[in-house]
C-alpha cells in the first residue's frame, strides 16, 4: 500500500493501481474483509476510515481506477465502500472528509460514464448518458441535503451536468424536459462575465427550445435577454456574428408569429451585423436564413 502511494506521487497510476491489488489481495487471502471486525487496525497509524484498513485501501483503489478512467470498476469498489462506510457509521459520516472524497469520486464515475457514452456520438445511447447524469445528480442531492443550494459542495459540478442533461434531452427531442434543466443551469449562473457568456449561451438554448414548443414569445423575451446581456459585455463589431444570430432567431418567431413588419426590421438587422462580423457573412447559416426570411415576407406581400 505505501508503495501504491509513493507511486501515485510520481503520477505512475498503472503501477499504483497494481500495489493497491497486490495490497488488498493479501488482506483478503489474510482473512480481512470490509465487514470483519478483523480488520479494524489497531495502531492509529494504520487506521484510515473509520479504523478499517481495507475500507482505506478500497477507498484508495477506487480513486486510482478513477484517474484511469476505468470507470465501471471505479464504482463497483466506491459504492462498496460508501455502503460499509454508512453501515458502521449509522449514516452519519458525510461531513468527514473520507466520505465527502468518496462521494465524490462516485459523482466522477457516473459523469465519466455518461461522457463517454456521448463520445461515441450515437442517438441511442443518449438515453443511457442521462440515466448516468441522473444519477449523479442523486449522489450529490442526497450528500449536500440541508444545505443552503449556493454553499453545496457539488454546486459547480451539478450545474455542469443539469447543463449536458438539457442539451442531451433538446438532442432526443424531450424538449420539456429540455425546458426544465435549461431553466435550472439559468439559475444557478451568477454574474461574473464567464458565467455572463455562459447565461447568454443558455438563453439561446433555452430561446431554441421554446421555438420547438411553439412558445415564440418565451423565445423571443430569451433571445432578447440574451442579445442584453451581449450587448452590455462588448463594445466592438467583434461579436457581430453572436448579434447577428439573435436577431436572426427573434426574426424567425415574430415570422412564426405572423408579425412581419418586426420579423422585417429583425432580419434586416441580423444581414447587418452578420455582414461586418469578418468579411464572411455568407459562412453563417443564419445569413442564408435571414436572406430566406426576408424573401418569403416580400413573396407573401407581392413586393
């Protein structure tokens, strides 16, 4: 076990996940168990948690099998441990660090999980990454319980997956759903200006999903926000593209809406910005909408 931990100091993680089983292999041949009152140390030294020394190694393998991105047996040890750990404490470890550093490498485990099934970039499997997501999301609401939602230790973590289970959701065509964890990342964004890129970035998501609602209003009143908040962030014509791409998308609902005198002066204005973003407007797709937009007003006036 010393040796799995001065190996990990070096960053050499193949060869401490080896000691580690090396380690733990010996203890069970030795007759130590996670549940065997056998293997709770007597020297203080060797106690890790809760005086359990397998219950440390364990801890310790799960962590390694997690920088190895072996994710699937990250768990099966880790939740093992988080289940004894709960046992011998009657549920009442998760303020210790032990636990909290347990916890959170399960949290890793189903993220990593979920990600990786995205990678492979198959429609099918979507469904699978947000069992995952969701399930890490359980992990941390039932660790950070009682907590003021701000002060909770896995406040950035749970906005980061609320984030990917709206996109992975808006992809299968959940757009409810889609709905309800854009309007959850929203609020749990704060104001400095990467989180302001960051609001800007779901309010056009959130706008997207209320197109396909048929809430084009709601939309609108996002994509509106979101053009705001952009506006107040940048002084120059560096962000035109982004302008540009607002307006086009609040052109399409006021068209959807029958209004075409704003769809008009929205449309106009988006072929504007989109024409002094860097010379290649005609590199947007929304340039091409915009064009189309303004065409099909004209038709349908006889202009």
């Amino acid at each position: 076990e010393r040796l799995g931990d001065v190996s990990m100091q070096m960053f050499d993680v193949v060869e401490a996940r080896d000691r580690y089983l090396n380690a733990y292999t010996s203890m069970i041949r030795n007759g130590y168990t996670l549940r065997n009152e056998n293997a709770k140390a007597t020297s203080s030294e060797l106690s890790g948690i809760d005086g359990n020394v397998v219950l440390h190694l364990v801890a310790k393998l799960g962590n390694v099998y997690c920088h190895l991105r072996e994710w699937k047996k990250a768990l099966n040890v880790l939740e093992e441990a988080n289940s004894e750990m709960n046992r011998c404490t009657q549920g009442k470890s998760a303020e210790s660090q032990n636990q909290r550093q347990l916890t959170r490498n399960i949290v890793k485990c189903y993220i990593g999980l979920a990600e990786d099934v995205l990678m492979v970039g198959h429609f099918d499997d979507l469904e699978e990454a947000c069992s995952y997501y969701e399930k890490s999301l359980q992990v941390m609401k039932t660790y950070d319980a009682g907590v003021v939602p701000e002060n909770g230790y896995y406040w950035e973590e749970r906005t980061k997956v609320v984030t990917a289970l709206a996109s992975a959701h808006f992809e299968m065509g959940s757009f409810v759903d889609a709905k309800k964890f854009y309007s959850e990342a929203l609020a749990r964004n704060g104001g400095s200006e990467k989180e302001l890129d960051e609001v800007v970035s779901l309010l056009q998501s959130l706008g997207k999903t209320h197109e396909k609602l048929d809430r084009f209003n709601d939309a609108i009143e996002n994509y509106t926000k979101a053009f705001d908040i952009k506006q107040k962030m940048v002084s120059d014509d560096s962000q035109s593209g982004v302008f540009g791409t607002l307006q086009c998308c609040i052109a399409n609902c006021y068209f959807e809406l029958g209004l075409d005198d704003s769809a008009l002066r929205h449309f106009n204005d988006a072929l504007a910005s989109l024409r002094r973003s860097d010379g290649n407007e005609s590199g947007y797709d929304e340039y091409a909408d915009a064009v189309n937009g303004l065409v099909s007003i004209y038709i349908k006036r006889g202009e």
